[in-house]
C-alpha cells in the first residue's frame, strides 16, 4: 500500500471522527436548549400564577363589598399575654414582627366580647384597575363603599378563629397599622403557606405598594353594635 492511499485513509478517519463529534455536538446543544427552554415555560407559568392578569376582572364587585364573609367575637381575652397564650396552645405560629406589635401598648383588646362581621375584597373588586395600589388608596377606595378598618384586634382573634384556613391562602387585614420596637409600620397578616397556621405581619406604611388582587379584611360597620 502506497503511503499516499495510507495518507487518505487516515484523513478520511479523521474527517469521520470529527463529524461524528459535530453531530454530538449539535445533539448536546439542541438538549440543553430544550432544558433552557422547559425551564423558561415553567417560571412564566409561576409568573402568570403570582401576577394573575386582572384586565378582564377590573369592574367594582358590589356583592363582595355586601356579602358578609365570617363573624367572629372580640373581647375574649383580658389581656394579649393570654390571647398569645392562647395561640401557642392552639398551635398558631406568630412572626417576628407580628410578635412585636403584639407587644406593644398601642395593641388593645375590647373590654367586652363583642360579634363583628368581616368582609373579604380585593383592590380590583373595589374598582381599581391598575396592578398595584399603595395602602392608602385601597383603604380610601374600601371606605367610600362603606366599609370601616379592622380593631387590631381581629387579626390574632380571627387567627383563633379560622382554623381550617385553606392551603395557600394569604389573607392581610385592613388596619390602622402598629409601630414595632423600631418604628416600623405593621399590619397582620393570616397566613396557611404549607408549614401550618400563621399569624405574620407586613409592612403597612401608606406607600406600601400591593398587588390589586391581594386579598384584604375589612369590618362592615352595622356589625360594630353586635354583641354575642
């Protein structure tokens, strides 16, 4: 065999390994493309579900505003040691900064029990059509339909009170919000985000930005009268 056929051969051999290796290649790539964009599919699916679309929802729900949600009673406790106690043995958790305002003096318990109705809407069922709304406008929109801000009460005592909480469900109370040790503006928060039953709180300075489709606690105020 001449040394110019064995020359070929072996150009041949390698031209083959390299297609081979190209066709590889092009192999990887198309597969860590499709991951790439799996991964992409799936968080804007988690895009969509934390940021709902609410342009065909933006028309003011009256019935939401009228339709009483739960009653619970105030006035159960003497003191907030025995509401926090009473939490630890019904096995609520409290947050850090729910756990401050609890503490502090501007948190007060009515003298006597008392039934009030709570009322469940969103900025968009009030009539606010843009994503986002700051405190003060939900809470300016929420009482020009008639509904009045929450005790700071009813944030723990609907937490005593609504044990069967649905897996998922955030639920922020429309309050005059609670200063922390530091000076912080607070409003509570129910919460059943997978680790149990919560009582939290948040941010409640007026400018605090909020989703429109947040889902907020006020008091309808023919309830204020009704005592148990």
């Amino acid at each position: 065999m001449s040394a110019t056929t064995l020359t070929l051969r072996r150009k041949s051999r390698v031209a083959f390994k390299c297609l081979r290796f190209g066709a590889f290649c092009t192999a990887v790539a198309f597969l860590y493309a499709s991951e790439a964009n799996a991964q992409c599919a799936a968080k804007d699916v988690l895009q969509n579900v934390a940021a709902p679309r609410i342009a065909a929802a933006v028309a003011p729900s009256i019935d939401a505003v009228r339709e009483t949600w739960k009653t619970i009673t105030l006035g159960r406790f003497t003191n907030s040691f025995a509401l926090r106690n009473a939490l630890d043995a019904a096995g609520c958790g409290v947050g850090d900064l729910a756990e401050q305002i609890l503490a502090r003096p501007a948190f007060t318990l009515n003298a006597t029990k008392m039934d009030i109705d709570l009322v469940v809407v969103s900025a968009v069922e009030l009539g606010i059509e843009t994503k986002t709304t700051s405190l003060a406008q939900l809470y300016t929109r929420a009482q020009s339909r008639g509904l009045i801000l929450a005790p700071v009460e009813v944030g723990p005592q609907l937490r005593l009170q609504y044990l069967d909480q649905p897996l998922g469900e955030f639920l922020l109370i429309g309050m005059k919000p609670l200063s922390t040790w530091m000076g912080e503006p607070v409003i509570f928060v129910l919460a059943n985000g997978g680790s149990g039953l919560i009582l939290i709180g948040q941010n409640g300075g007026t400018n605090t930005n909020i989703q429109s489709t947040s889902r907020f606690l006020f008091v309808r105020p023919n309830a204020l009268a009704k005592k148990p």
